[in-house]
C-alpha cells in the first residue's frame, strides 16, 4: 500500500476516528486505526468493539491496499508536521509502514486489517432523518446530566425517544434530570426508546455542527444505533435496559413560579460558588417580595451573599441546591428568561425557557 496526502487533508479524518480509540486495550489491534485506500478512496476506522467511527476521504492518490497502525502515534506525528507538508504512508512489510514527510521519516510497526474487528451493520428496524443542528440540541441540552460509572448501568447513557414526529433526549444521574424535544418529518415511527452509551454520545457531539440544518441519516435496532452524515459514518451498542420513567419523577404539583433573568441568575451563582463547600456545592436560594437572595459557606467560616431581582409574588421560600448542577443546566438553557417551579424545601425543583416548556431541568433539593 502506498498514500499521498495532504497533511491537512489526514489530520481531520484521524481526530475523528482517535477520540473513539483506548489508550488501553486488552486486544493490541484495537489501539490502531484501519486504514484502506480503494480506487482513490481512504477509509479510516477507530473502534473499541462498542463503538465505531468510519470516515472517508476522496481522491486520495497512491497504491490500493489495507493496514492498521497506531492510532495515536499517527495522529501525533500528523500533527507534529508544517500544515503544507505533504505524506506519503507507505507498507514496506507485513509488520512495518513508514511514514514520511519531506526530510522527516517514521517507521510504524503494523498489524494485519484482516483481523481488525467491525461492528456488523446489522438489520435495521427503524429509519429516520433529522437536521445537524436538532441532534446536536438533542445531545448538549441534555448529555451534562448522564450518570458516571453509576451501578446502575442504564443511567450511564441518553434514553432517546422517538414519538412518530418528536424526539426526545433524556438524561438523568439520579440527583437531577434534563429532557428535551424537538420535532421533525415523517419518522413513521409510532415509538420507541434507545439508551445511547455516555461515550458515544460524546463522540457524535464532535462531529455536529450547531448551526447546520443538513440531513444526518439516523438507523436504529433493538440493539445498535447508526448515524451518518457524508463521509462519517458512526455505529454504536445501545445499552440494554430499562430507562426510568421520568415523567414519574418530575413534580406536577409546584405552586411556586419565579420569573428569572437567565444571564444574571448564572452570574450570582457563580459567585457564591466560590465560597461554597467544595465537596458538596451547596447553595441557598431564598425568594420573597420580588427578590432572590442566594447565600452559601464553607467549613473554613467564610460566607458569600447575593441578591437579584425577580418576578415573584408567592410566599417566602428557602431551599438548597447543588450549585453545579443549578450552573450546568442553566448554560444549557438558551433563553433569556427562566421559569423557576418551586414547592417546598423537600421537593424537586424545575425550570424551563419563560416561553417554552420543550427543554425542562429538574434538580433535587440538599440540606445545607
């Protein structure tokens, strides 16, 4: 096999495929990425035999042929490079490519592709289209809320809900909740749910494009997900289990609305959150008259105290929070105003765009 590209032309198509890539690998082969060319086209895949990502690159020049090499190691060099220089990847063996770039030569040891392991396209049951930017609004407003490592495995991923024309992102670790919708043409699907793994939402976000409106082809089983747009093509293992029913959790019965400026809420916030405990991000949030005041401490005896104006004309209320998780999700919030539900210091809290309820975030309470 013989390849001459670009530098510029290369690094993108390996950034992609690496992020999916382990540094450790119990299978040697999976550390490497494949790499393809077929009558002027190069294909690269990354795969961790959960997840995989195949990206081409047209018009390529050289000898046709199949390898796999260290992912990162060419990535590394890759990037090391001039921005003008130009590769060329070739095999001189069965264990050995060199990689060379004009007085810059790197010899790579080599494993056979024939043994790199794909991901079957299996049968697909459901096929749908959605625009870049839906997906990627799908993803960001609700991803932040995923558990981490949870023994609970289901929660260590994004239930995807498909309603004939809706779609739906839910995403909750157990201690706050984010879901989101929004709508798109002739799914012909009447419903069904998809746990997509916490990595592989992260690896589709890199690839979307927030202010795209171009077509992503999604293809969905009882068991794979698959999404492509253009030359990128990513498969992924949906993790089997039963997502909770979120409607359950979130409260119906919140007697107590704040109208909240989004912006100056996020700026008060994270002020007291320098002088919160920094093991349980505590903050208190206490409304009455029209006004917020949000304190917090810390076991050194330092306090911090902010006010800001609201729309409110309830009795008084106070309640704790996590701050984090108060800031996280109201960055993921794109509106100018807020709606702040409350009921009583034991209670869930929600809140969502003044004038839409499509986006919701739910946080539970903490005592301070």
């Amino acid at each position: 096999m013989n390849i001459n590209i670009q530098k510029e032309t290369l690094e993108k198509p390996l950034s992609q495929v690496i992020g999916v890539v382990e540094k450790r690998q119990t299978l040697p082969i999976l550390g490497n990425v494949f790499i393809e060319l077929n009558q002027g086209t190069l294909t690269l895949v990354g795969s961790d035999l959960e997840t995989e990502i195949t990206t081409r690159v047209h018009n390529v020049s050289g000898q046709d042929g199949k390898t796999t090499v260290s992912a990162r190691k060419l990535f590394d060099i890759c990037r090391s490079l001039k921005n003008e220089a130009l590769l060329t990847l070739t095999t001189e063996s069965d264990s050995k490519m060199v990689v060379s770039a004009g007085k810059s030569r790197f010899t790579l040891q080599t494993l056979s592709a024939d043994d790199y392991p794909r991901l079957e396209e299996t049968h697909w049951k459901h096929e749908f289209q959605i625009q870049q930017n839906q997906l990627n609004s799908l993803l960001t407003k609700t991803s932040f809320s995923m558990a981490q490592q949870d023994v609970r495995y289901f929660l260590n991923g994004l239930l995807i809900e498909i309603h004939n024309d809706h779609i739906l992102s839910v995403a909750t670790d157990g201690h706050r909740l984010a879901k989101t919708q929004v709508h798109v043409e002739n799914t012909d699907i009447e419903f069904v749910q998809s746990i997509v793994p916490r990595k592989a939402v992260l690896e589709i976000g890199k690839f979307l494009d927030a202010g795209s409106e171009e077509p992503v082809d999604v293809k969905l089983n009882a068991s794979h997900i698959s999404i492509r747009s253009g030359d990128f093509m990513f498969i992924s293992k949906l993790i089997d289990g039963r997502f909770p029913d979120y409607e359950k959790v979130i409260p119906a019965n919140l007697d107590k609305h704040i109208i909240i400026n989004r912006e100056n809420l996020i700026e008060i916030l994270s002020r007291a959150a320098i002088l919160s405990n920094e093991k349980f991000r505590g903050v208190s949030l206490k409304v009455e008259n029209n006004l917020l005041q949000v304190r917090s401490h810390n076991p050194d005896q330092e306090h911090a105290k902010d006010e800001m104006e609201v729309q409110y004309d309830n009795t008084s209320i106070e309640i704790g929070f996590n701050v984090s998780y108060l800031l996280e999700a109201l960055r993921a919030c794109d509106s100018e105003n807020i709606d702040l539900g409350l009921l009583d210091p034991n209670t869930s809290c929600t809140f969502h765009a003044q004038e839409s309820n499509d986006t919701l975030y739910l946080i539970m309470p903490m005592r301070l």
